[in-house]
C-alpha cells in the first residue's frame, strides 16, 4: 500500500467514525477520553491516534477495524 493509500484510507475511516457518531466532534472525544481539540486535529490531520483507533473499534456503532482506521501500524501492542 503506498503513502497516499493509506492516507485516502485514513481518511475514508474518520469519515465513518464522524457518522457513526452522528456527526458530534464531541462526543468522540468523550468516549475516547481526549479533549476535543484533540479530535479536530485529527480531522485537520486525516488520521485519528493509534491509542484511540483501539478504543474506537471496541464501540458498538464502529463499523471499521482499527487496522482499516490506521494501516500504516505495523504492531498492536498491548490488544
């Protein structure tokens, strides 16, 4: 998978986060206990953290994985 790839993918899986939490910025950083600030970076980004794809994956609403949120992870530790 090339650089860009994975970019469109990690951007393509903020997208579904955003409607699987109806789009409320907010309330995804309540339920991955970061600040909202926090959130809108990775939208101005295009990728959501590592640490929080994990947390994301475990909500009932997410219809992705954390592998499809961040394929450019090699290893998951601690999962």
């Amino acid at each position: 998978m090339t650089d860009l790839e994975i970019q469109e993918q990690q951007k393509k899986a903020l997208g579904i986060i955003w409607k699987c939490f109806k789009f409320n910025k907010t309330e995804i950083a309540k339920y991955c206990e970061v600040q909202q600030q926090t959130v809108y970076l990775w939208f101005r980004r295009g990728r959501v953290s590592a640490l929080s794809a994990i947390k994301l994956e475990m909500h009932e609403d997410v219809t992705i994985t954390k592998e499809e949120m961040r394929p450019d992870v090699k290893e998951w530790f601690g999962v």
